[in-house]
C-alpha cells in the first residue's frame, strides 16, 4: 500500500456551503433544493465539489441536491492521501447525516468519485437508490484494453519525488484555461475556485497513489451492486494526457476498451444503461454536457421512485 501523505488545507472561508463535523474533522457541503431521493455528487480525482455547481443547481430544480469535499481535498479539513474507498464512504454517510441530508441517495460519481459511489453502494445498499457514473475507472480496466495498455499505465504515473514545482507561466496559463472552462461560475464562486484548485495540484495524484496496491482489490472483494437503476456515461472525447503518450490508433483502441468496460458496467445490474457522449473531454464532461447530465439524474429518480 503507498504511504499517507499529509495535506494542507485549503484557510479561507468556503464561496458556498458550510462544513460539518464528521469523522473527526470538519468537511465542507453545500445542498440546496427540497425532496428527495436526494442526489450527491462525488468529484473525480483532483477536483471539489463546486466543480459540479453548474449541474447541481440544476438538479435542485427538481430535488435536494448535494455537493461536498471529501477529507484531503477542497475546503475540508486535511487527512493523508491515497485513502481507502470504505473509509472515503464512511466518511460521506457521516457527513450527510450530520447535515440532516436524509437517505435514500442518488450518487453521481465522476471517474475517481465513481469508485467511492460503488464502494457506498456496496457497503450501504438500503441507502441508495440509484447510480450515475461518469466515465468511471474500474478494477478489471485491464482485461478491456489493448496489452499496450499496461505498459502506458506505467509511463503515465507521475513520480512525485520528482515532479517539479510549476513555474510561474504555467500556473497563469492554467489559470487562464480554468477560466475559461468555469466561465459560467458565478465570479464569486470561480475565483476561489480556480486558485484554491491550482494550489492543490498534487491532490489528483495523491488521490491516486493505491489503485493497483489496494482500491482495486477493496473494489473487487466488495461484492456486487444493489439492484437499483444505474446510468453509466462514457466521454469519447480526445483525452490531452493520453495523447502525450499514446499514438492515434492507440488512443483509439483505448478508447474502445473504455466503452467496452463501460457496458460491463451497465449490464452487471438488471436495470443497468450505457450513455455515449461522443465529443465529451474525460475531466470536465459534466461542464460541456450538463443538460444531457441533469436529464439521467431525472431518469434516474423518475426510475426509483
């Protein structure tokens, strides 16, 4: 297993939402809307739950809909990184009780927050009563992809011992670029967004640091899914970090052993769906595609009720 690594919390006051004790430390929500199921949305691996703003108010049109940080990450108090997904699930039903949000939940996990909405799933099935899953990663990814595709895994991870701090430039440029995908943000909420999010730029790789040595395992030891109605999305889009490695055909070939892991996904449960988003980029699909968002996440709760 990687060892822990401690990291600094993020000391202003959050644009939105509040933080509640939970777990021994406070983390950060922010609900709005009435009516349940409620619907919690579980950021990827890097980025907090104000990402998410866009399709949160959206779905508090139609019910109570929740965006938190999970410990380690946005405005919630610090905990050491990579965690296990059963101690990530714990946490978040604690933290929801506390904020009087009541069950059964909708979970909407995005990539790494996927594995944690699987991992509550299966440790609380009677809480929940339905899956999205936005381009999620699975512990079987492997056995859908091409045999290049190990060897890629392994140029792809990061070394933190040597990963340089980034210049002054490039932090600016990312800023700029952030800008731009959060034009939409209210400025209130972008701004602190955008910089609490390049201060915290190792927290994806952090985040990340167990899959192989134990998320996997935990994931494929769990046990299965609870029948309720699950919607799986796949982003087809150009992936930018996969192409500084991977040739065309190979990105491609990666990308069809996505879908294929996808459509597993969905047919492991009975009321289980695959959904393509064929132009939509890994990181922010749920920014360029909210509508198409919002509209499972209202299938979803029409299908539970």
């Amino acid at each position: 297993m990687s060892t822990p690594i401690p990291v600094t919390a993020i000391d202003e006051e959050p644009p939105l939402g509040k933080r509640y004790p939970a777990r021994g430390r406070r983390l950060w929500l922010h609900r709005s809307g009435e009516g349940g199921p409620s619907v919690v949305f579980l950021p990827g691996a890097g980025l907090f739950g104000l990402h998410f703003l866009n399709v949160q108010e959206k779905t508090a049109k139609l019910t109570t809909s929740v965006l938190y940080d999970r410990g380690g990450t946005g405005w919630s108090e610090p905990v050491a990184l990579p965690r296990s997904a059963k101690d990530v699930a714990a946490e978040l039903r604690e933290l929801l009780r506390a904020a009087a949000v009541p069950a059964p939940y909708v979970l909407a996990g995005h990539s790494l927050g996927a594995f944690y909405a699987r991992r509550f799933a299966q440790l609380f099935p009677e809480e929940v009563a339905a899956l999205l899953l936005l381009d999620p990663g699975h512990e079987d990814i492997f056995d859908f992809m091409p045999p290049e595709a190990a060897e890629l895994n392994e140029k792809m991870k990061p070394d933190l011992a040597t990963l340089p701090e980034p210049t002054a430039a490039q932090f600016e440029a990312s800023r700029a670029a952030l800008d731009g995908v959060f034009a939409e943000w209210p400025e209130a909420v972008r701004e602190p967004l955008v910089t609490a999010q390049l201060a915290a730029w190792r927290t994806a790789v952090l985040e990340t640091l167990n899959f192989e040595s134990e998320l996997y395992d935990e994931l494929r030891d769990g046990g299965g899914l609870p029948d309720v109605p699950l919607i799986v999305y796949t982003a087809m889009g150009r992936n930018p970090y996969w192409a500084q490695f991977a040739s065309e055909e190979l990105e491609q070939a990666l990308h069809q052993g996505i879908h294929r892991m996808h459509a597993a996904i969905a047919a492991s449960v009975p009321r289980g769906e695959q959904r393509v988003l064929a132009d939509a980029p890994h990181q922010f699909l749920h920014v360029k595609h909210a509508d198409e968002i919002v509209r499972a996440v209202t299938d979803l709760l029409h299908r539970s009720a």
